[in-house]
C-alpha cells in the first residue's frame, strides 16, 4: 500500500513565509526601484539612454520579476496543501489563479526584455533609424506595464479567496484573512480603473493598493514568526477529510518500511 507523505502545516506555514519574503523583495525591486528610475512615462529617448546606462540594474529588474512568478507557483500549492481544510475546492480555485498570474505575468516578461534586443544594436534592426528603435523599445516598456495590470487582477482574486479561506480557518488570525481580501479586492479595483478610467486610476493609485501592502507583509510576519495553529489545524482536516501529514518520525519509519522503487 502506497501512503502519501506530506509536509506538517507549521513546516507549510514556514515556507510560505520565506516565499513570502522572497516576493516582496522581488517585487518591490522590479515594480518600486527599476521601472520608476528607468522608464519615464512620455519620453522614449529619455528611456532608451537611461536602460542602456542602467543595463545591468534593468536586467536585474527582469530576472527579480521572473524570481517574483517562480516563487508564486511553489506558493499556489503550498498555500492549496495549507488552507484545503477551510474549503477544498475555494483553495483549489485560489491556486489556480495564483498560477494564471504566474503564466500571464511570466510571459509579459518578454515585453520587459524586449527594448534590450531593440536598444542593443542588432545588425536585423538596421533598417530602423535610432528614434524609431527607441519608440518601438518605450512600446514595450509601456506594454510591460498593461500586462502585469492585466496579471494582477486574477492575484488580486486568489487573494480574495485566500483572504476568505483564512478567515473561515480557525487556525489562522481573521484578521489577516480581511486584510487580504480587501488587499485583493485593490488589487482588482485598481487594474479596472486603468482599463477603464486612467485618470480615476491615477487619483486611486497608490492609495488603493496600501491595503494589500499592509496585508501581505502581515501575512508574511505571521507565517514566519507564529505559523498556524496545528491543532486547529488538524481538527478541522479531520472533520473534513483533509490528509493529514505523519509526524516527522513516524514519517521516517514509513518511509523505510515502504519498498524500493
């Protein structure tokens, strides 16, 4: 008989803290230090000189982005194996778009990296002029932009329903779980209002977002510091049928007794 071994929450709730960390840096890096200091919003010949200057730091940006979506996908399934006691099929939902913000903003990378191949003196591009290389370089800085707002509103919905998930948990603060959804929620309102209404979306932002901020770094703290309650934990993964992981000795003796493979 084959059993299934599995991590203990605290162990789970650890790792999602360090996660945790690892995205907050990424992002605030990629989203907060590099974009801000090398893309200036209206002015294409400014961008080009001020990336091709700053070439390691813009490319520093683009690799702690794609750390940033690493790091979501290995939180999807832990945050899934953590909160499945709360409601299976929500954390299952909420997984799954963690994952579609990891493959829509993972692909949105190629906009990012996109003006070093236009700015870097590609012998192809040599029937473009310098002004229209650095138009098109500016395109897709800006596209870069619209992508990541079109990837952070299926995060700001797994946050929501991860926000709910821990609400109902019991074995987590509920307060943090209001935090989060209505960290998601900014998350969602304030990519809508981009799309929608840029000027109502400049007077929200940053505002808007100061919740999720508050939410998530909370969240992180907790995970690190207090973890979960295990054994609300397991008493409620026992009344709703959840696996429960072996303790760590029990596990080791299983897994000797179980047969090579």
């Amino acid at each position: 008989m084959t059993k299934r071994l599995a991590a203990t929450p605290l162990l789970n709730a650890r790792l999602v803290g360090v996660l945790y960390v690892v995205m907050i840096t990424a992002g605030v890096l990629a989203q907060n230090v590099v974009r801000p200091a090398l893309v200036v919003r209206s002015d294409a010949a400014a961008s080009a000189a001020r990336i091709m200057e700053s070439e390691s730091l813009y490319r520093l940006g683009g690799a702690a982005d794609l750390l940033l979506f690493a790091a979501n996908v290995a939180v999807a399934a832990l945050f899934y194996r953590l909160l499945a006691p709360a409601g299976r099929d929500l954390a299952l939902l909420a997984a799954f778009f963690r994952l579609t913000f990891a493959a829509v903003a993972g692909a949105n990378a190629v906009n990012h990296f996109a003006p070093l191949r236009l700015l870097g003196g590609d012998s192809s591009l040599a029937a473009f002029t310098p002004a229209q290389l650095q138009a098109l370089a500016h395109l897709f800085a800006r596209l870069q932009s619209t992508g990541h707002a079109v990837a952070i509103v299926f995060y700001g919905v797994s946050c929501l329903l991860t926000g709910y998930l821990v609400f109902r948990s019991t074995f987590l603060p509920r307060f943090l779980g209001v935090l989060l959804a209505l960290g998601g929620i900014g998350y969602v309102v304030n990519s809508f209002a981009g799309f929608l209404s840029p000027p109502l979306a400049s007077s929200l932002f940053p505002a808007i977002l100061v919740p999720a901020g508050i939410a998530e770094v909370s969240l992180c703290l907790w995970l690190l510091v207090k973890g979960v309650n295990a054994q609300r934990w397991k008493e409620l993964a026992d009344a709703t049928g959840t696996p429960t992981p072996l303790p760590p000795a029990a596990a080791l003796e299983l897994s000797a007794a179980l047969p090579a493979r």
